[in-house]
C-alpha cells in the first residue's frame, strides 16, 4: 500500500516538473525519489508471487515473474539514470538513455504481467470480487504513454489511478491475510 500511496504523489511530481522545478526540487530530485516506491512495489510484487505463484498449477504463477522482474528493471533504471547518469537534462545522456530504456522494458513487462495475471486470477477466482484489479492495473499502465502524448495532465492522472490500483490491491492482500489468520485478525 505504501509503494502505490509513493507512487500516486511522486509521478504526477514527475511528469510536471520536466522544466518547471515544483516545491523546490527539479525533475531530476522527483524522479531520484521514485528510489521509494519502486522498492516497496518490488516488495509487493514478491510477495504477490510468494502468495500465489504455488496456489494453482493453472496459468496465474507464469504471469507473476513478469511482475517482479518489471518492477526490479525500472527499479534499476532509475539508479543508472538518475543516480549513475545524473539525468537526461544534467547528466550524461547515453547512460540517461539506457537507464529510460531499461525503464520502460520493466514498465512494460509489468504492466503485461499484470494483466496476465489478472485474467488468470479471474478465471481461477483467486482474488474473489478483486480478481479483475490487476487486469485493470496493466490496462491503466499501458495507457500511460498514450496517455501522456495528449499532455502533462492526462499522463499524471493515469499515474495517480495505477498508484490507487496499487493501494487496493494491497489492502486486498493486507485485509485478506489478517481474515485468513484468526490469530491476528482477533487482535484488532
């Protein structure tokens, strides 16, 4: 939950500050931060694997590793561009470009990932009424670029929608964990 609640403040941050700094910090320091939720969406996304990669021997677990690996490159991407390269507009623009490059690879591994998985945990149930949640999250992802062609505003709020995705899709798995062990769930 904390992943997505980083990552629907920051990418709009991200995407308005190409050449306007906002609050004092450049699109350089938004996208450095980004370090954040990339991390704790990487920790969601093995947990997310840890819990249903062995639940089914149906199609569900071959989507997962998509998701992992996705996060983990543009986890890595933002290291070689923002901490190794510097940034396309201050730093040295080939390193920048392999860093954007190996970005959206993962961006684009994910979001197909997510939507993988989405269809299949909606075809075994996995997520009961939420199975359709990662489905929609890999479509909100993929419309991202579309989306941003049209302009700064629609690009950040595509951002802010798969960030709420995130959010619910971790309280689902938050929530259903603490019903699954009656241990924990008498404790609130």
């Amino acid at each position: 939950m904390l992943g997505g609640v980083l990552w629907l403040v920051l990418r709009p941050l991200v995407a308005t500050t190409w050449n306007n700094p906002t609050f004092g910090l450049t699109y350089e320091d938004y996208n450095r931060l980004m370090v954040a939720p990339l991390a704790f969406l990487l920790l969601a996304a093995l947990g997310l694997h840890g819990r249903y990669a062995a639940q089914t021997s149906g199609g569900p677990h071959r989507a997962l590793p998509g998701i992992v690996l996705g996060v983990a490159l543009m986890l890595l991407g933002v290291v070689v561009e923002f901490y190794f390269a510097g940034g396309v507009n201050t730093g040295d623009w080939t390193w920048s470009l392999v860093g954007w490059t190996t970005y959206l690879l993962g961006y684009l591994s994910m979001t197909v990932g997510l939507m993988l998985f989405g269809v299949q945990a909606w075809r075994h149930g996995l997520l009961g009424r939420w199975s359709v949640l990662p489905l929609t999250m890999g479509w909100l992802g993929l419309l991202w670029l579309p989306a941003a062609s049209f302009g700064t505003l629609p690009g950040a709020a595509t951002q802010v929608l798969f960030g709420l995705a995130w959010v619910a899709l971790g309280y689902h798995l938050w929530s259903s964990r603490v019903r699954e062990r009656p241990d924990i769930g008498s404790q609130r």
